[in-house]
C-alpha cells in the first residue's frame, strides 16, 4: 500500500480492510456498483441464450477476438529489414511472470529460419575427443532439466541513452520475455564429447543464414547453459529458435543462439562480429567494453504506462516487472514523486533464479499529477541505478545495457507519458 | 537412475558420468554419431542460405508447422454433440508443467459462451449487506495475486474405471492442465459486498447457455479461491471462461465456473443438477458419494505411452507429471515391472501446492517387454492406490475421481499399450 505524500490525499477520508490471508488492502472507491438482486447482469440478454462453439473447433486454441490488439509489435524504422529487426512483448497487456509463447518478443539477423526437425543436426567439435553429431530425437533421450528464466536482449531500453524517446513500454522495455524452458544441460554434452584441458572457450553458432554466432568462456558453458527445445512445455516457437536454441541464464540475449547447429571448443573467443562490431558498449572515452554478459538488475512500470492509462480515479494498482541477470530479485521499490521518496512494493508471485518477477503497489489515485518510478535490488546487494547515474559513468555513446529507473508522468486526464527527471 | 531388474540388462556394460552440478547420470548408448570436422550438418545447403520470415509476420505467434499434430483432440461418440463435450490436452507431446494455453483441455456443457468484455459483469448477491456488480475494469483495479494451479475434471480417466480402454495418456489423463492465474482472491470481493453471519454456501454461476453453476462451502471461498481473469500472463482464453473463472484450487474442475456471472450466497448448498445428476460417485451399494470436491494424488507417465513410442534400444527417459489437491507432491515412484519393485523418480523444476509436477527416471532400454507405472506421494503422506484397491473400495459405478496408477506395457517392438495388470 502507497501513500502518496500528496497532503490533498492524506486528508481524505478511506475505508479499509484487510483481505484476511492474502493480507491485501483496499481503499477507497473501488468501483463495483450496488446491485439490485433483481437487477441481472446484462449478458442474460445474450451469451446466455445460444449454443456457444463446440470442442475441438481450433485444436490448437487462440485469443479471444475482442483482445485482438494484444500482440507483438514491430518500428518499421529501426533497422534496414524486417528479416534483421525486433519484434516487441507487449508487457502493458500481460501479467504475472509467465510470457505466453505467442507474444514473446523475437530480433532476428536474417529471418526466421525454417529448420525441418528430421534434418536438424547439432555438431560438437573443435577441442573435444570425440567430435559429436545429436539429431533431435538424439537430444530428446537424454537427461533433460526445466527452467524458468528471463531472456533480455542487450539492447532493450537502448534508444533511452539518449533521453525519453518511446512512448509505452513496450518499446522502452519490451524486450523480455520470461518462459519455462525444458533443455538438456550442456555441461553433459560436451563431457559426452570430452573437452580437451585447453578447451576454454566455446564458439555457439545459428543455422539461420546470418550463422549468428557468439563466443562462451567455459564456467558459464559447464554451470548452467541449456540445450533447449521447449518453452512453455511446448516445442520452441520458429522465431525462437526451433527445434533447438541455447539457454544462457541472466546473460543477454543475443548470447542465446537460436537454431542452434554447432558448438565448437577453443582456448580463445572468436572475436565474432557480434562481440566486436556490436554488443560491445562504447564509453565516451572512446574505449568500448566487450563481453558485457550479464545483464543488471532492472525494472519497469508496466501499468499504469503510456499504452495502459488510468481511466478514472480512485484505488487501483501499479503493475509491474524485475529481473536480475545476477540472480534473485530481493526488492523493488516504488516512488509517486520521481524517486524523491520510495516504499517497498509487494512481489507476488513465485521469485526465481534469473526470472521476472511481478511487483506490484496498490494506491488510492486523487487525480493528482504524478512521476512513477521502480528500481529494482537483487540478492547481491545490486540496486537498480537513475539514468543519470548510469550516463555519468558510461556516457551515452551505446545502445546496450540500459537498466536505468524509468519515469512515467501520469497526468490528470491520467495518461501517461515516457518522461525524464533530474 | 532406474536399475531394471531384468538380469540381461545388468551384464551389459555400460559407460557413465555424472553432469556435474545437475548431477544426471547418462549410461549406455546414447545415440550421438561420431562427427567429422568437415562433415558439417546437413542443414548448409538449405536454411542456412536464404533469408527467412522477418519480424511481425505472426504478430501473435504459432507453433512452427512440423508440430502441426500436437493439438488437442476429442471422442466423437463421447458425447452427444460437441457443444457439452471435452478436448483432450496433448500430454505426451508436453514436458515441464506449464500448459500452453493453447493446448488446455476443454468441457463445455453448452460451448464456448462468448462475452464482450465491455458487456460483462460479475454480481454478488444474496445474504450480503450490500450486493454488488463488478465490470471487467473494476476487478482489474483491484490487489490481485499470481498462483499456478493444476485444474483437472472429475471425469478425468473416468473410462478406466470399467478396464484399460483408451490408447493414450491424451485420452486417459488429458482433462488436465497447469497455468499461472492472475486474480482477485475472492475473499475480497465477499468482504466488500459483507457477509451475513449466516452466509455458509455460495453459488457459483457461468455465464454460458447451460448457467453452469455449482455450490461452494463458505470456507474454501475464503482460503483460497481467485476471480481470475489471466491464464500464463494473457487474458483467459475463451474457452477458458473468458474474461472471468474461478479458481478452485485443488478441486474438481467442475466448480472452476467459468464465464462467471454471479455469485449468490446462501445458508445451505443449492443442489444443482451437476452436483446432484452429475459429479457424485456411485458405490457399489447404491449410494453416491456427493460434494466429492478435493481431487486425490494422482500421476501418469507421458513418455513413453502409447501416442510416444520408444524408437530403438539404449538410454532414454521416462517422464511424466504428477499432481495433488491436497498440496505438493512429496515423491513420485517408477515401477518398470507392473508395481513389483519401485524406484524414487528425479522430480525437476518447481514444486508448488497444488500443481503439477514433472518427474523423470533415467534409464538404459535392452529391448526387453516391460510395465511402467509412476504412484503419487503427498505431502500429508497420501499415496495413489492401484486402481484394483481403488474398485474395492468404490466399484464401478462411477465415471469420476478416478485416481489409480496407470499401466503402459512397453513392447519389444517399442510399441506401447494401455494394459490392466493384477
């Protein structure tokens, strides 16, 4: 529960109680309206008169058509394609930890590639002992694990560097997505293969025409990588990799080399395009830090949000996201006034290794203008820094690892702006 | 590691290692071709070579389509028309213990109801002080909690009662699911209309052509019962109960109304046709067992099953799902010989109160004929019965809370086949 410390709202008047075991509380006006028992809700009128749709009419079900809108979204001028371009979660929408495949943000380099399961290979060679080829079914007999991570790419929030830019979260921090992931570990492959004693790197290449590929030092290789080919339970989604991606907890995205065809072991990193070019960050004395792994704890707003406006006054909730690449989330804390004062918000929800965790902050909205804030702190002590801070100490030359405070200006009409403050 | 007690299987030599921190055991053949460096995989000289699909082409995702058989499927001649009928979730295509959304099990007793969420609303009514009527928005405004929860239907294996008859653990244990659900405790929304002192029983309403309705002591809707409106992040499915259902946890699914529109309370249960016609169990002697809410501990093995065959010898994994409506799943045991000798399974991933859980036994296949079954263990030390001690006690007659361990004889052939055994 926030209060505010607008003195217009501590004046008035509340009514509260506490939802006994869930210990939550309600203030003020909530909305329901008194019924008369005569007085039906209006559906008797229709829905409940007709044969609605039978089983089986989509074996494989969708949305309701009425939340049409809720779907990933793409800005047509960020990059030169579409095949080399990002696709965003729209977490203003969606609730929970959980991210439903289907709404999972996608950045591709050159398209999906479209891999036939029976034809899909996964070679390890280099410095092993005995080079390994796994088909499919091959990697589907083996010891398998299931976890639930987040997968953020490097550059979500990059086109903030700069100042507030875009307007709905969305597109500021829509790409993560968090899912269950069930793999083969792949410290158990390359003992299969038998690493050589200088075999300390390891080379993860796609077999999407780009051959995206990315160099691995061998800890992260043999603690917690995954081999995987399912989230959610089901076999990965095209634009995620299938049949096989691999799972690098708490590091960024692009490390997660979706349709995974071939690891090779070295004893240096490859200096890929990837590593070189891009996804280094370039600090205003000119040097560029490289191998930026993990990713810093970070938060956002997810509602109320520019794409999520508050439409009348009165209780409500503020709603939304915290990840660590360092481990568990062990606060986050909300702010009203552009981080002038913080309180505690309520994580709810399981709280995971390297997973998203929802927060959330309930509070009785006046009408009054208000600057909303979060920062995240994880169980390492980390806590999640201002723009401000994060600029003075790498500039505002990259476009990677923004996991500065967001601030959302709510507005009397209650719309919502990305907006900046000291 | 399962130890097969077949003597032809312990001659057989065997390489092993453990995956370090993951400690899995893999033994045996695993399948892996030996690769040479220039034999590169096969897939080069396709996808490899051509951009593929660029980003929002699926701005709400689907599967690729090489999974185009894992879909939920129906009995035609269950049912007397598809409208008050059931689809099945694909279990033996699924692994960790999230169910997509868009392969959760369906009933219908009147199909889908399809609700505008702007039209929709939720009474509470009967012996409150102040009866009330949510909107959709209303309930949203409100402190929600996030809990993932298995939902499985009474009827659930209610074939097997009478011998082995379906072909498949889709058939015979697929009116289960697990999703995360966001929602108002219900506890809540009761305190905010006010009960009267009297108030023991509410009626849980849908708001679908048949008026589902069920009634619900007074003592679970304060525990732990959710109006829930997300199902894995997103809005509910329609089939789901879009946009309201409630959430009963550990209970029969029948009670989880959904399209939910009313909710009246009463001093006394309502003894509504479906929990009087229907969802009571017949015993032996002529009476039925009524208000039979809390579902038992229960499990099947998913792989291999009659749908998942074993294609060749050596080292595979059984994998299976098992659940409780009394709390977590303490243990899951694996009997490869009919229930002679049992073996402690490797349950992986989170275990929550009240969901399912995935358990997995690693073992080495010599080819030879062999009775799988997995058993349940609660934590308040329930253990799932053999479905002979479960007719001795409750016969026949009934079509519902069927619980027994299930029995998958494998074949040589690699076949699997739902069998009856002692």
């Amino acid at each position: 529960m926030i209060e505010p410390t607008d003195p217009e709202k501590k004046r008035s008047s509340r009514r509260r109680f506490l939802a006994g075991a869930a210990g939550l509380a309600v203030a003020g006006a909530t909305g329901a309206a008194r019924a008369d028992e005569k007085n039906l809700p209006p559906n008797v009128a229709g829905w409940s008169k007709q044969l609605g749709e039978g089983v089986a009419s989509h074996p494989y079900g969708a949305p309701s058509k009425f939340e049409k809108d809720v779907v990933r979204r793409d800005v047509q001028w960020l990059t030169a394609s579409r095949e080399s371009s990002v696709s965003f979660t729209p977490l203003h929408e969606l609730d929970g930890i959980i991210t439903p495949n289907g709404l999972c943000f996608e950045r591709h380099h050159s398209g999906i590639a479209e891999i036939d399961p029976n034809d899909y290979r996964l070679m390890i060679h280099g410095l092993v002992d005995k080079p390994l080829t796994f088909t499919l079914e091959d990697l589907k007999r083996l010891p398998r694990v299931n976890r639930i991570y987040f997968l953020e790419c490097a550059a979500n929030s990059g086109m903030e560097w700069r100042g507030a830019q875009l307007n709905g979260c969305q597109y500021t921090h829509g790409m993560v997505h968090c899912v269950q992931y069930t793999g083969v570990p792949l410290k158990l492959l390359l003992e299969q293969a038998g690493l050589k004693p200088n075999a300390t790197w390891l080379m993860a290449e796609g077999g999407d025409a780009a051959a995206m590929n990315r160099s691995i030092p061998m800890a992260k290789a043999l603690d917690d990588c995954l081999v995987a080919y399912r989230m959610n339970g089901e076999m990965l989604r095209p634009e995620q990799g299938y049949p096989v991606r691999l799972v690098v907890p708490g590091w960024e995205g692009n490390v997660w080399v979706k349709w995974l065809r071939r690891i090779k072991l070295g004893d240096q990193p490859w200096y890929t395009r990837e590593e070189t070019a891009k996804y280094t960050d370039l600090l205003e004395n000119g040097k560029a830090r490289k191998f930026t792994f993990e990713m810093d704890a970070k938060s956002v707003i997810t509602s109320p949000s520019p794409q999520a406006p508050l439409k009348r006054k009165g209780f409500t909730v503020i709603s939304g996201l915290a990840w660590s690449g360092r481990g568990k989330i062990k606060r986050v804390d909300v702010s009203l006034d552009g981080g002038r004062n913080w309180r505690t918000a309520r994580i709810d929800g399981p709280v995971f290794d390297r997973a998203c965790v929802r927060f959330y902050a309930e509070f009785d909205w006046n009408g009054a203008e208000l600057l909303l804030q979060s920062r995240a702190i994880d169980e390492t002590g980390y806590v999640q820094p201002s723009k401000a801070e994060l600029r003075k100490i790498r500039g505002v030359n990259s476009i990677y690892h923004n996991n500065g405070i967001q601030t959302w200006a709510l507005r009397a009409s209650g719309e919502v702006e990305n907006v900046e403050v000291g």
